[in-house]
C-alpha cells in the first residue's frame, strides 16, 4: 500500500539510512539517455508507454502467479511512471484505469489486461498499457514515446523480438530524436536523429548497476529524497488506477 512504501522512506529519513528502490531501468544508459534528452525538449508532455507480453508456459505459470496478488498495470507500471516522473517535474493529479479479465485461469477479482491515463497539474498527459496471457498480441506490444511542442524521443525496438523475452524489458535497440523545428519552406529543418544503443548491459548486468549505485549512495551520502519521493508516487498512481479500474471512476491523487 501506498502507506506501507511512505513508511518505509519515513524510516529510512528518521533513521539515517539510504533506500534504494528496485527500479532497474535508473540505472539504464539508454534509459537515462531518454529521460535526458525528453527533459531538454521540456514539457507539457505526452507519454505513450507499454509493455504487453504474449506469454505461454513457464511464462504464463509465471504471470498468473504473481496475479494472485497484482494486476499488470501495477506490477509493470510502477517502472514507467517512474520514468514519467523522471522526466516531468510536474505533480500528478488525477488517473484513470481501465481493464478486462480475458481468462477464466484467474481470479474473478483480477484482469490480466489494463491501462491508465494520468493527469499533471502542467497539463502533461501520460498512458500506460499493459497485459498478460497466451490471447494477448504481439502487435505494437512495445511503444516508448515522449512527445513535447519542440519534438518528441522515442525507442525503436529491432524487429523480430518477442515480448516474452525478458531483456526485452530493458533493451531499447534504438533512440530516435525528432525535432518539430521547420524552415521558411515549412518543412522540416533537420532530419531524425538515431542513436544507437549497441553494447548496453543485459538483465543480470543491470541489476549489477543497482547494486553498485547502492554501494555509492551509502559510500558518497547521495541525496536520495527525489528517489524515494518519485517511487512512492509511481505506486501510488498505479495502485489508483488500480481502485479505478474497480470502481469505474477516476481518482483524484
């Protein structure tokens, strides 16, 4: 719950100590990358963000044993709210959640398929999709979109991957910066950038670096209140969405 995460950083400000949260894509060059280059666009933003997974088997055994306790748009959202709280300093106000139980293989309380809409008091929009199971496509299952008046960036998955995969989670492939700018002519004044991302680490390396930043942040006192501010509101926006869902009504954070 939202109060059990703000006791938890209460206890670590009383106390003295440093609390890193598991929030493996903090420590993602290509990530890091993306969230800076959208913070030099500036806001208001429009944050398009999913990641839908196919899943069969193991993975799908795997899927339904973690709904046994949280549905998709909160167990996978909390990681991209995140990342729209990184980028925009704008305060949450409002979210919306939708969502569908698509299987009778789990309870009739959870769905395996959702997604939010949230509301920032500087007019920034963001949605976030996200679903679970052997019925779900494979279509666009990957979108990672930020968008500003000045242009947008923007993660071009490699054709090919499947969203079972777990490093899908992380890899970005490709960034692609588009500027809005236009000359006399009205078109365009530069094309699209691409940056490659080749050579970023994988799963267990990235988990390598949250350790590591761990170890940094009690080594060097690293100032940690914005850390623990943002993944308190990241969970709190999904676990509303969650009750919207439920309730069939919007919540006003």
């Amino acid at each position: 719950t939202v109060a059990d995460a703000k006791r938890v950083v209460a206890a670590a400000k009383a106390n003295g100590k440093k609390l890193v949260i598991g929030y493996i894509l903090r420590h993602h060059p290509s990530w890091i990358r993306l969230i800076a280059e959208a913070r030099k666009l500036g806001g208001p933003y429009v944050f398009r963000m999913n990641l839908n997974q196919q899943s069969s088997g193991h993975s799908w055994e795997t899927h339904k044993q973690l709904m046994q306790t949280t549905s998709p748009i909160v167990d996978c959202g909390v990681h991209y709210l995140d990342v729209m709280l990184q980028i925009t300093d704008a305060r949450p106000v409002e979210v919306r959640g939708m969502g569908l139980r698509l299987t009778d293989e789990i309870a009739p309380t959870m769905y395996n398929y959702g997604h939010l809409q949230v509301l920032f008091d500087d007019g920034s929009v963001g949605w976030y999709e996200a679903g679970w199971g052997p019925m779900i496509s494979e279509t666009a299952f990957f979108v990672k979109d930020v968008i500003s008046p000045k242009g947008c960036v923007s993660i071009v998955m490699k054709e090919g991957v499947k969203s079972d995969d777990i490093d899908t989670h992380t890899k970005t492939s490709t960034l692609r910066l588009h500027s809005a700018a236009t000359g006399a002519d009205g078109k365009f004044a530069k094309p699209d950038e691409m940056l490659s991302m080749e050579g970023e680490p994988g799963h267990q390396d990235l988990c390598d670096r949250e350790q590591a930043f761990l170890l940094k942040a009690i080594r060097e006192d690293l100032d940690l209140t914005r850390h623990m501010d943002d993944a308190v509101k990241s969970l709190a926006i999904c676990l509303a969405a969650d009750e919207s869902v439920r309730s069939g009504a919007p919540i006003r954070l």
